[in-house]
C-alpha cells in the first residue's frame, strides 16, 4: 500500500497548506563511500538549473568507506546560501544514524526514508515519506554489484517527484556529471525515473515545501573554493607548486595540476611549470621558498598541521624576504583536529607563525570569485613585499560547491617586484641585497644565474647587514628589524581593502571576514527584520589591517566580531592593532563546532548581547 | 731591462683562479672542510663553469658556513637545519641552467635532515651534494651525530653505541647516480671526483671525511686524519679528462674503466680491486658493507649510471627557466578562462 503517514501534529497540518516555495534545506544521510556524491551534485545542479539560488554542503567523516556523511543542499529565493540551521526535508538513507538523523529535526519536518528502516514510527509530528530503495532498483539495475551505487540516484527522483523538479533538469544534470560515460548515465537515469515513478504511483504529497522556476542563476556556474583558488593561481603565473597531501588542501593542488596540464603546455610540448608532491610540508615549503629565490612564481598548499610544520621556513622567509604564496584550508584543531570539518582556527599563530618577532601578510577570501583573485594579490603581494603571503580559505569554502558569478579576465598585471637583471646591475654598477633604496622598506633583488659579477649576495636566515654579509652588530640588526616592520607596515595600504555594506541609522557594526560572510549576510536582515536591529557591517580582508577598520569601530557604538573559532583569534588581533580606547568596543561572536557558520545562531547571539 | 708583469693564469672562460675564491674562512684553522673548499675552487676554475651559473645551498652547521668561503661571485643560501634538499629542488625547478652545489654535513644530512636527505636522493635531481662528514656538531661543541661509527669515543671519554647511517649506501639504493667517498686529506682522488661531479647529469652524492680538528681529532675517533690515513682503502686511482681538454691518452682496459660523462668528459677509474664494477649499484652496496664488517674505509666512485633520466627529464620542463619565463607564457588568455567557466555552468 502506499506508505504516506502524515504527522497528525497541527503544526505540521498546517504547514501542509500553505505551500513554502523554494526555501528549503534538504539533508541526504548516507554512508560514506556509497557514491551519494554524484546523486547529490545531480541534486544540487537540476536545483540551480531551475533558476533558484541553491548551495551545498558535505559534512563527511575522516573515513574512507562506511562512517555515516551528510549532505546539505539549500535551495533560496533570496539567494542565501549559508548552512542553515533548520533541516526541512531529510533524506534517510544510513541505518546507523537513521534514529538519530529524525529526533533531530523540528516538528513539521518532512522524512524520506529506506523502507527497512521503519523510522516513521519514531516520531508523529513529522512527515514520513517510506520508498523500498532494494525492490526498485533490481530491475533498473541487473548486475547486483553495482545497485549499492544505483540505489542512491533513486532518491533524486523521489525528490524531483516530491518537490515538483522537472525530470528534464535531472536528466541534463546527471548527463553533465557523467560526461562521456553515456552507459553510467543511462543505468543512473533509469534509477531516477523509477524513483519518479514510484512517487507519482505510491507516494502522496503531504509537506508544504516546492520548487518553482526563478531566473536567479542564468549565466551564473558552480564552482568549489579549491578549484577557484587553482584557476586563480594557474592565471597569476605560478609556476612552482610543491605540496603534501592533507585534507581539505589536497583538492586545490589536484585541481591545480589537472589545469595546469590542460593550459600552461607550451607549443614546443614541454611544461611551463613544475609540481613535486613532496615528502612533508616541510619539504613542500622548503621547496617554495628555494623556487621562489631563484625567481619562480611559487605556492603550496596545506592545512594546519602543515602551517605548524612550516613554522620555521616561515620565519626565513619573513627575515631573508623571500616571496612565498601558502593557501590554507583551515580545519578543525588543535592537533589533529577534525579533519574533515570547517574553522577559521589559524588566524593567530598564522599572524606570528614563527619565533622571534615575526608578522606575515594574510588574505582572507569569502567566496570562489575572491579566492581566484585573490591568488593573483598573494602571488604579487608575495613578490612586491619580497615575503610569505597566507590566503586563508577553509573547508566550507574551499571543499563546498558555490554558485558564483563568473570570473572575469584577471586585469591585475602580473608584479615581479624589484628584481634587478644584468642590464641594471652595469648601470647600477652594484646594488646593496636589503638596503632602503625607494624608502618603503623593500630592498632589490637579484636572481641566481643573472650573468652579472655584481650579481651574486649571500642569503641567509642568520643576522646580516644590508649589503647581507654575516652581522651581529647591534645596530645592524636592530636597523634590518625596523625596515622589516616598515615593510609591514607598508602592507595596510596593499592588500585588498574592508568591504564595507551599511544599513540606514544603523549604530551597531559587524566585523568577520571569509566564510563567515554568508551567515552574516542573512542574519543581517534577519536582525533587521525580526529584531528592528539595524547594523553596518565592515568584512576583513587582509592583515595587515587596513586604516578603515580602526575608522569603522570609531564610527560604531559596538562592533561585534563574528568569527569561527574558541578563542576570538581575529579580534585578539584587532586589539593588538586598535588604538585602546576602541578596544572597548569590541564584542565577540566566537564559536565553533565543526559545522559551517549558520545565520540563526549569530542572529540570536547578537540579539541576546543586544538585551533584544 | 723592462719586463712586462706575467698575466695571471686563467681557465678556458678567461678567468683566474682569484675569481673562484670567497670570503676569509672562519672556521679552526686545519679544518677539513677549508680543504674541501680549495678543491671546489680548483675544480670549478678547471672544468671553466661561470661562476653566475653556480647557487651554492647549504643548512645550517660549520660545513653549512663554507660556501661563505669559496666563489663569492655565484648566488648562496644557507637556509635551515637540514633542509637544503629542498631549498635546493626548488631553485633548480625554478631556473634549470643553475649549477646547484649544496653543502651540508653529517649532523645537518644524516640527523636532521634525514627525511630530506633520502627523498632528494629518489628524485635524480640534478645537484652536486657534498657531506662534509666529520661525525660530530662543531657549532655545538662536539656531540656525536649519526655518521659516528660503532665505538668512535668523543674527547669526553663518550663511546658511540649507535650504529652509523651510511649516506652513501642509501644513496646508491635509493637512486642517485653518481656516489663517492672521499678523504679532505687525498687532494688528488677529491679533485678529480669533483670534476667528474661537475660533468655529471643527476644526483651527485659526495660524501667527503673532513676531520674537525677541535672536537674528533684525537686517539679514539674514527673520523681523524689519523685514523683516515690509516684507513683508507681507494677503490680506484681516479683520472677525469675534461671534453674541452682533447688529450689522447692511452689506456688499458682490463685494467681501467672508463665512464663517459653526459658532456662527453672521460672519468678513468684504474682499478686497484679488480672485481670491483662501480656501475653495479648491488656490488657497490655489498662492498660497503663489506669494508664495514672489515673496518675499511672505502673510498673511491662507489656507483656511477650517466644514462638515468633526471627529475627534471621526468617534470617534462621547458628548456627556459621557468623563473624568467613571460607572464605571455604562464597566463592563458581570455579564452581559456570562458572555456573553463562555460564547463562549469
């Protein structure tokens, strides 16, 4: 018989007449390994086909095969696509979190469950939609080996049925995901029609939530931070890419080399570019720092544990001034951490990695798009500052799919900094390695093979002088340290400025920056809208600070800094740098579980702090 | 009577011996490594290598100060402890016409920097790498490291128990194709190697005994220029004919192999072991093991293969440098980029 059973709960009944058109969060739970992926990128593409604005997000366990893994997909027609808090329909495909995936959701819920699971007893004021996965996908599926893979493409249909998607969409986006593997796509298309199918016959609509089509997506592509962050680094130039595998990193330097052999072969068949995966982080590091001395364009890419490992490099490259481009995908710590979830936990010692008095230029991307532009300012900041740049991406960001607007052509030149060749130094006559030519603290360089006897300077990580010969004079090392935080210094002014959005007689602001931004972006309306709350927001792009964030706390009654970790990192920082009278000022939205930032949580923090 | 002053003596590039040379040494006086900074000067200034071609790489450690010490004209980075493998990898990815010459020791190669030291030895690199092995840290005032041999007593009184780590059998089985002992004490074998190391195309691993004469140097330790002269056991004379030198010199098979180097150099091993095949990398390594079981000090060309390819045979590079490369080159146009977005819609 048909298994529909509706909750009785009035809630639920009542939502079940007013329609809710696309504004859903839909949950898959499946096992890891079990090829949910692709049913839900079928998902998530036939959403954003429609024209609604849509996201998605894997919540996966540092496992191979087998541990339970959730995906999220938000579909918004006011094109929020932060995580959100409330699960509208889930997916239930896992017999191990089964149980614990339906007491988690709010009345009113709506449940889709495999049949043997029986969960629809477990609650009656949520919405229970039961489908015999195994009975429909035998025949669709002949080779029983291969049903494990199947099965799950099942479900899409059973959504598209559900939520009014038109089967075509799924279609076009399952053929999209399978590219030319015409046989996988037919096998999987039949396994989303029976799912369809199925749905029409036996299932009935008992929940208030639907897709409807919208234009909000024409022209628009869908993309992943890390993937971002490879083209980007692909069209600055870079030309040295040495990294050790860690997750969530690994996917940058992968999708890096898959561009890099599509696009930067020359016309003679050989490479403009090296990769090596090194041995460890120390090695990968080591080796930017040596190409980039030499006059590559060079990066690795890594994570936390790889930052800590790459401490000491970090150090030479800020006391020997040597370029360095290092991405990395923050991830839960301390230590090992949670490797497979999102944080915006390095902020400080990414700031000072290193012993003695050291500062490092850091870059904060907030989406794909910025995550391609900005691989263009490290790799120029890294080499106009002759120093270490750190972009600072995260799991969400840089594992997660985005919708994004597509990037147009870098018009950023590609910056070489002071590099001084042969046909300089016969003018020059000779040069001093870190002398304070220009004022701004950056010294000129030469590269090793420049056909000049004047070319060569001894680099070093120990005391030198400015003609970089060995010195523990006092006066030389203390005038070196003064032009290093000069240089620094001079770096406010060059990395990408605050973005800064203002709401009308708002007196309250708002600091966060990457990630972060869209939980920030609807909890901003909903402030407004539920609590009368109006506030100026100010997103953090680059440290050094540049002068508008001091001008933004001075501005506000109270800024709140909104940010993904324990300890308030990002505001410990603003309290190094802000005068001390703006200090005060400050309030911290700090927290951090692992998941994606959600609106609902900053909204009802703030409000709370608000006396709202 | 007028003379007109002798000009210098000067190399096939024009240049003297003077503009191979570098800064004052620091290190103690009748330091091992102060010799096998004379040898490199000698050698570079005979194979006529520009000194702009050269970046000198080395860790941290006395014999990591050396290159302060020779060819002040060629670029040099003392990095970090032990990791001059990979500062070195990236320098010569970045620019592939670059002679790298890295310099390191026993503590800052065999303790450290261990994990570097055998990754770079895989890789084929195209680099020279000299271990100046003296089996102790001088910088910190005479601990063992870990190329002291079983037994080897520190001025202290302290006895090594730890067996030692042999850089040039891990060099040989992990893949570098050109490994060498040698003495700082043999002028002749040293020179020559170097010059067969500068001709070579791949990894050169030399592992150079270089007494330190303020911590290792007396009765007891087994990396001494006593106990070297002692020791020593030559597995070749060794003779390198230059490709720029065209000498016909004849010589006996039976008795002598001859390797032609990748710039068509002769490096002329006379055999003093006749069975010894230094392009047999399982007898190279059973021979070392060998003269440890025998307590010899072996030195020679352990292993030579001039036909492997390079790491950056492997990388496919492009023959320009990769660091002087136009951005015309390493940014794709416009339409690469709609390309990629249009994939992604």
């Amino acid at each position: 018989m048909a298994t529909t059973d509706v909750g009785l709960h009035d809630a639920a009944g009542q939502a079940a007449r007013t329609p809710v058109v696309n504004d859903m969060s839909i949950q898959v739970a499946t096992a890891n390994g079990s090829g949910s992926q692709s049913s839900n990128t079928v998902l998530l593409r036939s959403i954003f086909q429609m024209g609604i604005p849509v996201s998605g997000k894997n919540l996966f366990p540092s496992n191979i095969a087998g541990l339970p893994t959730w995906y999220t997909i938000r579909a918004n027609k006011d094109g929020y696509v932060a995580r959100k808090k409330k699960i509208d329909l889930r997916v239930s495909m896992n017999q191990e979190t089964g149980r614990d995936d339906v007491m988690a959701l709010e009345s009113g819920a709506a449940v889709l469950y495999d049949e043997p699971l029986k969960l629809s007893s477990l609650r009656s004021d949520l919405i229970f939609y039961a489908v015999p996965f195994d009975k429909l996908v035998a025949p669709v599926c002949p080779e029983a080996k291969l049903r494990k893979l199947v099965k799950n493409m099942i479900y899409v249909g059973v959504v598209a049925k559900l939520l009014d998607i038109d089967l075509g969409e799924v279609e076009k986006a399952l053929r999209k995901q399978f590219a030319k593997k015409v046989k996988a796509a037919n096998l999987n298309f039949a396994a989303a029609q029976a799912g369809y199918d199925y749905a029409a016959a036996s299932l009935t609509k008992a929940d208030p939530f639907k897709l409807e089509r919208m234009n909000k997506t024409q022209g628009k592509i869908i993309i992943d931070g890390n993937a971002a962050s490879a083209l980007g680094c692909v069209f600055a130039g870079c030309t040295v890419l040495s990294w050790y595998p860690i997750t969530p990193s690994s996917s940058l330097a992968e999708n890096m080399i898959e561009y890099l052999k599509r696009f930067r072969i020359g016309q003679d068949g050989k490479a403009t570019f090296a990769v090596v995966q090194a041995e460890d982080e120390l090695a990968a590091i080591g080796m930017v720092i040596g190409a980039s001395w030499a006059g590559a364009r060079a990066m690795t890419t890594t994570s936390g544990p790889g930052i800590s490992l790459m401490s000491e490099f970090a150090g030479l490259s800020y006391y020997a001034e040597i370029p360095a481009v290092v991405w990395d995908i923050q991830r839960v710590g301390p230590s090992t951490g949670l490797p497979t979830r999102t944080s915006q936990g390095d902020i400080l010692s990414t700031a000072f990695l290193s012993h003695g008095d050291t500062k490092h230029v850091m870059l904060f991307p907030s989406s794909p798009h910025e995550c391609f532009e900005m691989a263009m300012d490290a790799f120029n900041l890294a080499e106009q500052l002759q120093t270490i740049v750190f972009v600072m991406s995260d799991l969400d960001l840089g594992m997660n799919n985005w919708m994004s607007d597509p990037f147009p052509y870098p018009d950023t030149p590609i910056e070489r900094g002071k590099v001084l060749t042969k046909e300089d130094l016969s003018r020059l006559g000779g040069f001093s390695r870190y002398k304070d030519v220009d004022g701004d603290g950056v010294g000129y360089r030469t590269l090793p093979g420049t056909q000049h006897p004047a070319a060569a300077y001894f680099t070093r990580g120990s005391g030198h002088n400015a003609q970089a010969n060995y010195s523990e004079r006092p006066e030389d090392y203390e005038s070196n340290m003064e032009r290093l935080s000069r240089k620094f210094d001079q770096a406010r002014t060059l990395v990408p400025a605050p973005v800064i959005e203002t709401m009308p007689k708002a007196e309250i602001g708002i600091i966060a920056f990457g990630s972060s931004h869209w939980a920030l972006t609807e909890s901003r309306d909903q402030l407004r809208d539920e609590h009368k709350l109006a506030t100026d927001y100010l997103r953090i792009r680059g440290f050094p600070f540049a002068h508008e964030i001091a001008d933004f706390v001075r501005a506000h009654k109270r800024v709140y800094v909104v940010e993904q970790n324990r300890d308030a990192q990002m505001l410990s920082l603003l309290k190094l740098d802000l005068d001390s009278e703006l200090v005060p000022k400050l309030r911290s939205v700090a927290r951090l579980d692992g998941l994606p930032m959600d609106a609902r949580s900053v909204t009802d923090e703030i409000a709370a702090m608000e006396g709202k | 009577m007028a003379t007109t002053p002798a000009s210098p003596k000067t190399n096939r590039l024009g240049l003297a011996v003077l503009d191979y040379r570098g800064g004052k040494t620091t290190l103690c006086a009748g330091c091992g490594h102060n010799a096998i900074s004379e040898r490199i000067i000698d050698a570079l200034y005979e194979m006529g290598v520009q000194p702009e071609r050269v970046a000198k790489l080395s860790g941290i450690g006395c014999s990591s100060k050396s290159p302060a010490y020779f060819l002040s004209r060629a670029h040099s980075f003392n990095s970090v402890h032990g990791r001059m493998p990979s500062v070195a990898t990236g320098a010569v990815l970045a620019n592939r016409s670059l002679m790298a010459l890295g310099v390191s020791g026993d503590g800052d190669t065999a303790s450290i920097g261990i994990g570097q030291f055998v990754h770079l030895m895989r890789r084929n690199l195209p680099i020279i790498y000299i271990i100046e092995d003296n089996g102790v840290y001088g910088l910190t005032k005479g601990q063992f490291s870990a190329t002291a041999d079983l037994g080897s007593k520190l001025k202290t009184g302290v006895v090594n128990e730890l067996p030692p780590i042999d850089t040039c059998e891990l060099a040989i089985s992990l893949g570098a194709t050109f490994v060498g002992r040698s003495f700082s004490g043999d002028k002749r074998q040293l020179h020559a190697m170097l010059k067969a190391a500068i001709a070579h195309n791949g990894t050169v691993l030399l592992d150079v005994v270089s007494p330190c004469v303020t911590f290792n140097d007396h009765e007891g330790s087994t990396k001494s220029y006593k106990y070297m002269i002692d020791h020593e056991e030559p597995l070749q004379e060794i003779s390198f004919i230059p490709v720029f030198e065209d000498i016909a010199v004849d010589y006996d098979p039976g008795t002598t192999l001859e390797v032609e180097m990748h710039d068509g150099s002769k490096l002329r091993l006379r055999k003093l072991e006749e069975d010894y095949d230094p392009t047999n990398k399982i007898r190279a390594i059973s021979r070392l093991n060998e003269a440890k079981e025998k307590g010899e000090m072996l030195t020679g060309v352990l292993y030579v293969n001039t036909k492997a390819p390079t790491f950056l045979d492997m990388l496919n590079i492009t023959e320009q440098p990769l660091a002087t490369i136009p951005a015309s080159a390493t940014r794709p146009g416009p339409e690469v980029l709609e390309q990629v977005m249009e994939e992604l819609r």
